[in-house]
C-alpha cells in the first residue's frame, strides 16, 4: 500500500464541531418577519371591509328591517327588491352608457397628456419646466370649490355647457398624473435615452418606443385612478348638466333621493349598482400593475 491509499487519521476536534452545527431553516427569519406585517394587513383589512360588507348585505334588507333594533349584519329576508324599485325608477342603462363615454375619453386623455407632460418635465433641462412644474403642484394647494366658479365661466364662454365635451376637457390635465409620470420617469436611467439617440432614434422615437412601454405600470395605474374618480364624480356633472338625458350615474342616484323622505333600500341598491363597474375594472386591470425593468435594454 503506498502512502496515498493510506487512510488519513480523522479529527476528533473537528468532528465535533462539525457535528454540532447545525443547519439554520432558510425561511425562518423571513417567516418571523411576515407574521406580524400580515398579521396588521388582515387587521387594517378587515376594518376596512367590514363597513362595505355592512353596506353591501343592507342594500339585501327590506326598507323595515334597516332600522330595527338590534341592528343585524346578516338580513333576515333577504330581498333584490331594492335593486330592482333603483333600476326602474331611474334610467340607469342611459346613466352608464354617458358616464362610460365620459369616463373612457377622460382616461384616454389623462393618461396620454400626462405622460407627455412628466417626460417633458423629467428628461428636458429647462428653468421654465421647472417653473411650469411648480405651478401644476400649486394647484393641488387649492380646494376643487375654489375652481369651480371660474371653470364654469370659462366652459360656458367657450359653448360647452350642457355638453360631454365641458366635463371631459377640464378634467384631461392632473396635477396627480403628471407628478405620478414625472417621478417615474426620473428613475429611468438617462443612459437608456443617450444611447438610443447615438443609435439615430428621434425624440418621438424614444418616447413611443422606449419611454411609453416602460410606463405601462403607471399608464394602468393612473388609468384605474382616473376611470374612478370621474366615474364618482358629482358636483362639476351636476353644474355642467341640465338635460336629464345626458345625466351621469351619481347624478341619476341623486334623482332617487326624494324631498321629502328617503327610500334608503332603494338609494343602497342604486349605490351598489355604481360600484359594480369600478369592482369589475379593479378586478381586470389589478394584475397588470406591476413594477417595470427600467434597466432592460441596457449592458452592464
């Protein structure tokens, strides 16, 4: 036997300590994390929920049984005749085919203008843009009641009152959106954009080819934000509209109210039955949100 098949004399120091480590889990300290930050999150969902399920299996009770006492989450006859007095008392069919037309443009609209104006505003170096930035921030100072006045005289001067077109083009232009696009914008390298300019692409180039599928994200999310917030709007349909046949929904569900006594099955039927769209869109568009490689196309 040569000296290298001889059999080579085993630590009894080392295999002791070897023998007494043992494996740490991988996932036990990520566990111990998340069980306390799911934790509060089912907690906050479940404050949050609780009064929308309340809400929602209300709208099931007959008008007798939502005031009874002790007041009951679970209806004891449920009924759909609240949903159904809601939809014949008011035209709803002609309310959502207006407020979708509103809605639909409105977002098309926001969506595009602002996300010329955040990657004007991210990826030009001007002292003006700056200026220009500034203003459109300030005007989130102000309260939405303070700007109705002088909104109305400015629409009715141009002949768009009682019309689709007053209550979408005020709305294009959000402060929200072009601050959401700008700091997206900011994050993406400026390396990407010098590097497709070396290769002979154009502004436009860039911005349609490089900048727009890389905001997607925040295209959907500014899309679901602006789709409910004129979905839910009230107070400029209800300055700009006369004609009951170009009313929208919250107008429509205001029609139900009478002067003098409130149905409330009837209003919580109608209620739930403009919420309908907004779960629906949510539930579409949610899986969509998601964050973008904004380093993709660039070498390391």
């Amino acid at each position: 036997m040569t000296t290298t098949d001889m059999p080579r004399p085993v630590d009894a120091g080392s295999g002791r300590g070897v023998s007494k480590k043992r494996p740490r889990a991988a996932g036990s300290g990520g566990l111990r994390r998340a069980v306390p930050a799911t934790t509060l999150l089912w907690i906050l969902a479940c404050l949050y929920g609780l009064p929308v399920l309340w809400f929602i299996l209300s709208s099931l009770k007959p008008a007798s049984d939502l005031f009874s006492y002790p007041l009951t989450l679970v209806p004891h006859n449920p009924t759909l005749s609240g949903y159904l007095t809601a939809w014949r008392s008011a035209n709803f069919s002609q309310y959502f085919v207006n407020t979708a037309i509103v809605c639909v443009i409105t977002t098309i609209l926001t969506v595009g203008v602002s996300c010329c104006t955040g990657y004007a505003l991210a990826k030009y170096d001007n002292k003006w843009l700056k200026v220009f930035f500034i203003c459109i921030l300030a005007t989130t100072m102000l309260p939405s009641e303070v700007m109705l006045a002088p909104e109305f005289l400015v629409v009715r001067n141009l002949g768009l009152y009682n019309s689709f077109a007053g209550i979408i083009l005020p709305a294009v232009l959000t402060a929200t959106g072009c601050f959401m696009f700008r700091q997206f914008f900011l994050t993406v390298p400026d390396e990407l954009v010098e590097a497709a300019r070396i290769d002979g692409a154009r502004e436009l180039s860039i911005f349609l080819r490089i900048m727009v599928p890389l905001s997607r994200p925040i295209m959907l999310t500014l899309a679901i934000l602006s789709f409910q917030w004129r979905w839910n709007d009230y107070i400029w349909p209800l300055l700009m509209l006369n004609d009951p046949n170009k009313f929208t929904v919250q107008i429509g569900i205001q029609s139900i109210v009478g002067a003098q006594n409130i149905n409330w099955s009837v209003l919580l039927g109608a209620s739930v039955i403009s919420m309908i769209p907004l779960i629906v869109i949510f539930l579409v568009f949610q899986r969509y949100v998601m964050g973008a490689d904004i380093n993709a196309g660039l070498k390391d």
